[in-house]
C-alpha cells in the first residue's frame, strides 16, 4: 500500500503484477472500496481528494483495441458519484462523454472521450491549485 500511495502522491501512474491468485484484485478491489484507508494511513492529507477506479480487465468480451478503450470511460461512468469527491461537477462530465461512446466500436471515439475527462481532471486541478496559492499570497500580503 505504501508504493501505491507513493504513487499517487506523484502522481504517477504504475503497474500490479503477480502471479495469478496473489491477490492485485483484491488489493485493488478494497483500495476502490475504501479508498478513506489509503487517504488516512498512508497519504495523511487532509485536503487530499482520492477517486480510486477499478478497470477491470478480466473477462473482456474482446481482446482487440476497441474493447480495451471502450472499458475505461465504462469503468469511470460505473465509478462516477465517487468521481464528486474531486469535483463536483466530474460526474455528470463523465455520463455526457460516456453516453457519447457507449455504442461506438472505434477505438479513437472511446480514446477522445478518455482524453477528455482526463483533460477536465487536470483543468479542475489546475484551478484548485491556483487558487490556493492566490489565497496563500493575500493571507501573506495581509
């Protein structure tokens, strides 16, 4: 858990590996179940806003680069009232682009819409931080 909270207090992105029956599923599962244990033991943040969402790739009904694309925006349309911890407004962002591609079988139609929400994801961020630091500089000139 320690590695894991490493990585997303970077920011950075990493990969599960084991054998099959090690548990990375469970681990996963319960770390997008109760993502509060993460926040709590090993981020200790506060202000940290944590949406853990699980991309499950066992038993896809395909295994081409459709399929693959296509589970993601499902898996954040599955997971999105927990996506309002973030921000407020992700969830519904996250159903428009979902109810977009959901029919689609091209692989770029699926790509754009994660694209998109990642992109909202980090404008969102964007603005968080900026306004902390404006706020930090005026409680400073004050």
């Amino acid at each position: 858990m320690r590695v894991l909270a490493d990585w997303i207090r970077a920011g950075e992105s990493g990969s599960v590996v084991g054998a099959a029956g090690a548990g990375k599923s469970n681990l996963l599962g319960s770390l997008c179940h109760q993502p509060h244990v993460m926040i709590g033991r090993y981020l200790q943040e506060r202000s940290f806003k944590l949406a853990v969402i699980l991309v499950d790739l066992n038993n896809l009904p395909g295994n081409d680069l459709s399929t693959s694309y296509r589970v993601i925006p499902r898996s954040l349309y599955e997971a999105r009232v927990q996506l309002a911890s973030i921000e407020e407004s992700l969830p519904s962002t996250v159903q428009e682009l979902y109810h977009k591609v959901e029919d689609k079988t091209d692989p770029s139609v699926s790509q754009s819409a994660l694209r998109e929400v990642l992109l909202a994801v980090r404008e969102r961020r964007a603005r968080h931080h900026r306004r902390l630091h404006q706020s930090a500089a005026e409680s400073w000139l004050h």
